[in-house]
C-alpha cells in the first residue's frame, strides 16, 4: 500500500506545530515552557530566561525590489525583540543566521548589518553570534534572541481570564496597508519604469511594514504604572488570528467593540484608497507587531490615561464564542484571516 502523504496546506502553520508537537516533553527540570508562546521559558534560577527564533526569507517574507536592506535588518532584529517583549521580559541578546547567494556583495551585507547594529542599539541587546552560509535561492535570516524576566512578571499566552480588560497598544492594521501599497506601486512600475512612486503622505504606514517597533516602551511603562498583565501576545498574524490564540490557550472567550479599534488616519484613508475595508485591516493585516494583553478590571485607572494603549473589549466565560460588537449593534464571529 502506497504511504499516504498530507499536504501541509491541509494543516496550515499552526496545525503543523501541533501535530509535531505530540510527543514532546520537556525533560530538563530548567526547560519550563516549550512550544506554544512566544518564547521558550527556562529557569534560570532567580529569574527566567526566555528564547525566541524568527526566519524572514526572501519571496515569502520580504520583496527586496522595494525593502532597503538597512530597513530589514531592523526588522529582523525587532520582529524577535517583540516576542520577549510578549512574554513582559526584557530582551538581552541576540543572534543571526544568515544564507546568502552571489548575488549580494559585501557592502550589501554591511548595509543588512547597519540595521541590525541601529535595532540592537535602539533596544539595548548585543548581537554576540551566529552563521553564516551560502543560498541557492536568495537571501535567508534567522534571528534567535535571549531576554530575562522576574519569576513574579513573566506573562503568558494562556492566563487570561473571564472579565479581564482586553487592550493592545499603538494602532492596528497600517503595515498590512502600508505591504498593499508598496505591491500596487511595485507593479505601477513594472508596467512602466518611468513612474514614480505615489506615496506622498503615506510615510506613516510605509514605515508601519518596512520598519516596524517592538513596544518595549509600552512593556516599561505598564511596569512604571505598576501594571502585570495577566495574558499577553504580540500582533505578527493579525488582531483576529491572535486574538483566536490568546482565547483558545486561556479558554475564554471575548467581546471586541469595533467602535474601540485604533486606526491611524493614514491606515483608514489607504485602506478606503485601496478598496480594503478599514476594519477588516485593523482585524485581519498581519505584522503591527503591536502587544495585544489583558489586565485585571481593577488595573483600568492605571491604564486609562495612556495614550499608546486602548481598551478594545474584555474577556468572557464563552470559551467558544469570539466576537465583534459592530457599530450597528450586531454581534458578529471573529475568524482568522491573517497571516498563515
């Protein structure tokens, strides 16, 4: 009998990392959370070590007919300085893999590196290490990065509970924009070379997708505010994927009031330009990179005042329910439709 074969769009990513998951335990008494956070967990005796590893690859992550290499190199640096920043830790140092084909020199490699030096610089963490090796099909960047945490700060995916304020930081769905805009005038010049790009006034949601900010600030200012998160998660696949997740680990469910979302005026007019629905960017565009948590009800005088934070809803007891309370007064499912 023929061995049976499944495609792993069958599963999708998350899927895949479950059932390659089975299986696995942590059999080291420091190994205290594996896969399925944003950042493995290991007991580093007074306080916790967290690790996290990102891959940007070239075609599927990144265009470099329209992505200065200085630009991904910070990007590189602060995708993975984000996940520690969702699990409230403070990230210390990191390393990166590099597979490179003939086609870039070294001075491309050094312009790479620059914006990984102003990235490392920007987020105090030293870049100690890594490889480097030759690609056949462009360019490949693995960043792995190590940060610490308080034993009595750490914050997880699945701790959130019934009731508790739902709120993210900054403003949602402009790198996803910013991503459609870059593509639209990539093909404007395709068809012809003497065009030049229309992004005037567009600057915000450009740099949204090609040079996105880990939220530390955000982490040391619920800090400063004596605020401990009860769950947290950072916006790489979009509001409505990981918000999925969030509830989905921490068995509960949760309301979101559309009418709370923050959309910057550049996001809401590209998006109106571009015939994308705003909200439907706010929820579905992937990359913000924006911590997405949930605080104690008791903890909203502290937060309420911040201008870097919304409250876009709460958490209930319907684990199974995940909605959208629209500006009409429906109540709608949320579902993932983001990056994958």
């Amino acid at each position: 009998m023929a061995e049976s074969r499944t495609e792993i769009s069958n599963l999708g990513e998350f899927g895949l990392i479950k059932r390659l998951n089975q299986g696995l335990k942590n059999n080291l008494p420091d190994s205290i959370t594996g896969i399925g956070d944003d950042a493995a967990v290991i007991d580093l005796g007074t306080e916790f070590g967290l690790l996290s590893t990102d891959i940007l690859l070239e075609g599927v992550h990144f265009d470099l007919s329209f992505f200065p290499l200085k630009h991904l190199g910070y990007k590189a640096i602060a995708i993975n300085v984000s996940d520690i920043a969702a699990m409230n830790g403070i990230p210390r140092q990191v390393t990166v893999g590099l597979a490179l084909s003939n086609r870039f020199s070294v001075e491309a490699v050094e312009e790479l590196y620059e914006g990984m030096k102003a990235a490392c610089k920007d987020f105090n963490v030293d870049l100690v290490g890594g490889d480097t090796s030759s690609s056949l099909s462009g360019l490949f960047i693995s960043v792995s990065v190590f940060g610490r945490v308080a034993k009595d700060r750490i914050t997880y995916r699945n701790t959130a509970k019934a009731n508790d304020l739902l709120c993210v930081s900054g403003d949602l769905g402009g790198a996803y924009i910013g991503l459609q805009l870059l593509v639209r005038e990539k093909q404007v010049f395709l068809a012809d070379p003497n065009m030049q790009p229309q992004l005037d006034g567009k600057e915000y949601v450009i740099q949204r997708q090609l040079r996105p900010e880990a939220r530390m600030d955000v982490v040391f200012e619920l800090a400063a505010a004596g605020v401990i998160p009860t769950s947290m998660i950072d916006l790489s696949d979009g509001l409505a994927s990981d918000l999925l997740h969030l509830c989905s680990q921490s068995g509960v469910g949760a309301l979101v009031f559309e009418d709370k979302l923050p959309i910057d005026e550049q996001t809401y007019v590209g998006a109106v330009e571009l015939n994308i629905g705003p909200i439907t960017a706010a929820l579905n565009g992937g990359e913000d990179y924006e911590l997405l948590f949930t605080v104690p009800q008791s903890d909203y005088d502290k937060i309420k005042n911040n201008p870097k934070i919304s409250v876009i809803g709460y958490m209930t007891d319907k684990k199974d329910e995940v909605l959208l309370h629209t500006k009409g007064d429906n109540r709608v499912p949320i579902t993932a439709q983001g990056w994958n």
